[in-house]
C-alpha cells in the first residue's frame, strides 16, 4: 500500500472515531441533561428546610386510621404503584365490582413512570404516600431520610396530579409518637395501620379466595401487595439492601421461596373481588374508617380516654365483629375489673351430673371444625326426636358462621366454648367469652352455659366464667380418650367407655362428645347411635302393652335434652341435704 493511501486510510479511522465518540457520549449528555431537569422538577430542598422547622416548633403528631369493627365494611388497599396495564385492568375490575378503593403509591415507581398514577387520579380513587420505595421499618430510619422518603413522594404525587396526598403508610413499621410527628412535617394528617394482609400466592382459586374472605372481620383494613417492600436490616446513609424483603405480616402465613408460582395481581384481585361480592360484604374508604391518636406509643380515643386497657385487651381477644361491639367491648374492657372485684374470687365449678329426677340424658358437642360431621350429627339428632348443646369456640363462629346459625335454627342449644390458650388469663377469658356471647345473641341466641372441651382449666378460667354469669358444663361420660383417635369400629369405643357392667345411662348424666377428634369422620355419629339404642333406649319399662315403641307417651322413656332445658327446670331438680337437715324418719 502507497503512503498517500495509508495516510487517507488513518485519517477515515480518525473521523470516524471521533463521529462515534460524538455520537454516543453526547446521547449519555442528553439523557443526563433530561435526569436532571426531572430531578430539579422534583427538588424538595424547601420543603425539607420547611418540615425541619416544623419540627422543631414540636408540631403535633399525625393521628392513625385503624380497623373499625362498628362497621359493617372493609377498606381496600392496593400498597405500591402498578404498571399502567395493570392499572387499567385493576381500575376496571373496581369499577365493575363497585368497589371502594385507596391506592399507596411509592414515589419512585411514580417518577419513572406516571401514567398509572393519573390514571388513578383521573377515575378519582383516593392516591396516598406509600413512601418514595415502599421503604420498611420506618420507624427505625434516621429522621431526615424518613423526611426524604415521604417529601419525594408527597411531591411527585403533587406535580402529577396536583394534589398531595393526606394519608401515608409504610410496611412493617411501628407508628410511633416521633414517626407521626414527622409525617406532620411532611404535610401528611394520619397514617393508616392494616390489620388484614392479602397473600396473592395463596388465592390461587375462587374456594381459595372464599375461604380467606369468610375470615375477614367485617371493620378491617385489608390490603393488597403491589410492590416488594425495601427492607433495611441496619440503616447506612447512601446504603440499601439489595435484596428487599417481602412483607410478613400478622396472621399471614407466607412462603415466598423461589420455587413458588406466583399469581398475577389482576387475577387475584378478581377472585378477592367476586368473594366479596358473593359474602355482600360492602366497602368504605379509609377516611371514613376509625381515627385514634398515637399517645405514649398507647392508641388513644380521644386525649383523656386512656386506650391502655384496650391495647392489652385486643392483644388477647379475638376481633370483634358485631355492630357496635368495638364500643361495648371498650367499655367491657374497663369492666371487667369491676366485674372481678363484684365476683369476690368466687369459682364456677364444672358441672358434670345434673343432679334431676327427670328421666333425660343430656348430649354435648365441641369441636366443630369439620362441618360435615356436625351436619351429620344433627340430621342424627332430628331423627332421634332429641336435641343437644353446641359448644361454640370464637374459631368456629369466626370461619363458619353459617354453621352456627344453622344448629341455633335447627332447635339445638348453643353455648360458649373456651379455648385452652397457654398463656390465658381472666381478662382474656373474659373477653373471649364476651366475644362469643355476642356473636351468638346476634344470631338469635342466649348462651347461659360456658364449656373448656380440653385441656386443664385454671382458675382463672373458672373465675372468668362465674364472673361472666355463665354456669360451667364439664361430662359425666366423655365419648372421647386420647387412644380412641384411629379406632374405626362404634363397638371398640363403647367397649372401652363402660366395660361389661354399666347397661344404661343415669338421669342427669352429660356425655361429651368432640366432633373433629375421630380420623373416622363417621365414627362419632356411629358411637351416639349405639349409645342411643344400648344404653337409654334399653332403660325404659317394657311390657306387651307398653312398649315406649309403640307408645311414645310412656313414662319411663329416656329422652334426650340439652342441658339447660334439665339444668334448669326446677320441677325435677333436687340437691343432697346435709346430714344434720336430714328428718329422723
């Protein structure tokens, strides 16, 4: 190759590197140039030297929306922005179930790409601050990133809409008294506290959706994950944890190991949605859900009304459902103290015989978590022309409540079940058993008799109980023993509960029988059949012409009745007299 050609050779490389070189560093410029303009655009220098000022006048705390179980409703939330097809098809499924929703948006998902949030604005769903990543644990971040967190969002929410959100809430974190005066700073009034939190891996099927929305107690804040919340396990300026944790809530049993399938949040959403729709549960915004005040890291109801007996309160019972109940229950709270005192450590003891003259045998049920079992057992029950009594625990009447209703319509006495907690006490006792009591009364019930089915009953359990005003049941014959669980055969069980020499039931005796406990869910109804036929029918008188077979007016019958309708029918009750009251004939 000549030099003249080698020198035009150079010189093509030479300009067309530089060309290149123009060409993709001056791009980066430009998109840089276009970083920045948005970063100016949502400059919050002002508004943090604002805030801090706020701060330091010792503005007052933002208050906090929580569950409101006087309601007959539930608030909806979706936590964290979607992509705008998402959204679309999340709005549309909103508006076609009529429901009321607030959507928690995370700044930065909202700075990349706003299109979503106005959409949700245009179709007026309530928009609040969802913090600038969804950042967890809020409560144990530095105060001036906290302020960062939620002024991005507030002012990115602003600029795309116009409007700055009211309401805010971050995951996994502790509304404390330093963390609501912030937000105060921040522009933002109240917080939002979730009680109920949606797994979207487990709603896989419309029963699956059904199931956890028979759960739901009517007043709660259920909440839909959009967004991964960013956990920080120790704070470090300019540091973030690469791998963000997903939100394990309270209640929420959740797996989110790699090999799951995860759902996708629209298809969720409709089967959330449909099981709503089919229970007739309603929805309300957040706003127009309960607003308490965060006192000495206590809820209070209002500044002067102590909230601290509450707190303990609902830490021990079970949610509160019934309208009203929330109030009752506040009030109960503070009672029960009273209550205590008014008892004078008086005990109930559980009842075992009935001590009566009338000829009855009286049957008890618990356990009643298979509910084809108990549907069995009173279609049985109607066929023996008998009746018995139900004991409700605060899980059934919570997951089938229609069962319950059932057995209250089908003539059969219910009463209060009581779990056997480990770390139960009178308090807690007390309001389980209010609880239940309530339920039941709204259901068109009157419990009078409260049962412990198993486990060691405490003290306080029984003083819990006669403080209640509530007669404690035990058994006289319990159908159920630790070694009968796998038995597959009626004749094994009666076998081993009398032996050879007990041939009937006694007057006033109460027989015990658990209906979950038998791997055999038929065995239960077989053993109360076979204590039917061999052990009352066979006490009755019989002769050629007074067979209680063929004349169901004889005297001598056995029948079968609940408990209160024998415990309490003074015609037939008698007690032992003590020996000197007895008359020397």
């Amino acid at each position: 190759m000549s030099k003249k050609k080698l020198l035009i050779a150079i010189t093509i490389l030479i300009i067309a590197a530089i060309c290149g070189y123009l060409y993709f560093y001056g791009t980066n410029e430009s998109t840089y140039a276009d970083i920045t303009d948005l970063n100016n655009e949502y400059n919050i220098d002002n508004e943090l030297t604002d805030a801090q000022q706020k701060l330091n006048s010792d503005i007052k705390p933002a208050q906090i929306y929580v569950d409101s179980f006087d309601k007959n409703a539930i608030a909806l939330t979706f936590d964290g922005l979607p992509d705008p097809t998402t959204t679309d098809r999340l709005l549309d499924l909103l508006d076609k179930y009529q429901i009321k929703a607030t959507f928690f948006v995370d700044g930065s998902t909202a700075a990349k790409d706003n299109d979503s949030l106005k959409k949700i604005y245009q179709r007026k769903y309530p928009i609040g601050n969802y913090t600038y990543v969804g950042l967890a644990e809020l409560d144990k971040i530095p105060t001036e990133e906290v302020l960062t967190q939620l002024l991005k969002t507030q002012k990115i929410i602003k600029v795309t809409t116009g409007t700055a959100p009211d309401i805010f809430k971050a995951p996994r974190t502790i509304y404390t008294d330093k963390l609501l005066k912030i937000a105060a700073a921040a522009g933002l009034n109240a917080a939002v506290k979730t009680n109920v939190y949606v797994n979207p891996d487990t709603l896989t099927t419309d029963a699956a959706a059904e199931s956890f929305v028979n759960q739901i107690i009517p007043g709660s804040i259920v909440s839909v994950p959009i967004a991964t919340p960013v956990n920080r396990v120790k704070y470090e300026p300019g540091k973030t944890d690469e791998k963000p944790a997903f939100d394990k809530q309270p209640g929420l049993n959740v797996n989110m190991s790699d090999d799951n399938k995860h759902q996708n949040i629209v298809d969720v959403t409709e089967r959330l949605l449909k099981a709503l729709q089919k229970r007739s549960m309603p929805t309300e915004y957040i706003t127009d859900f309960r607003l308490v005040n965060q006192l000495n890291n206590k809820y209070s109801l209002n500044d002067t009304a102590s909230f601290d007996a509450v707190k303990t309160f609902t830490q021990k019972m079970v949610f509160l459902t019934d309208k009203l109940f929330f109030k009752k229950a506040f009030a109960a709270a503070q009672d029960y103290q009273v209550i205590r005192q008014n008892n004078n450590s008086i005990k109930a003891a559980p009842i075992n015989l009935i001590l009566t003259t009338e000829p009855a045998v009286c049957f008890t049920f618990a356990g009643l978590s298979k509910p084809s079992v108990v549907y069995s057992i009173l279609a049985q029950l109607k066929q023996m022309n008998a009746t018995g009594t139900f004991f409700v625990m605060k899980n059934d009447i919570d997951k089938n409540p229609q069962l319950i209703q059932t057995i209250i319509n089908s003539g059969n006495e219910v009463g209060v079940g009581i779990r056997s907690l480990k770390n139960a006490d009178f308090y807690s006792t007390c309001s389980e058993i209010d609880y239940v009591q309530n339920r039941l009364k709204s259901m068109g019930a009157t419990p009078q008799l409260a049962m412990q089915p198993w486990g060691g009953i405490t003290d306080d359990t029984r003083e819990a109980v006669s403080a209640m005003g509530l007669t404690m049941i035990g058994s006289y014959v319990s159908v159920v023993k630790s070694n009968m669980k796998d038995y597959t055969s009626p004749q094994q069980v009666m076998q081993e509960l009398f032996g050879k020499y007990v041939y009937s039931m006694g007057r006033g005796w109460i027989v015990y029988f658990r209906l979950d406990y038998y791997t055999d869910n038929s065995l239960a109804g077989k053993v109360m059949d076979l204590i039917k036929r061999d052990k009352i029918n066979n006490i009755a008188y019989n002769s050629f012409y007074d067979n209680p077979r063929i004349n169901p007016n004889s005297d001598s019958a056995y029948s079968i009745k609940s408990v209160s309708s024998v415990l309490f029918n003074k015609t037939y009750r008698y007690k032992f007299a003590t020996e000197n009251k007895v008359p020397e004939q």
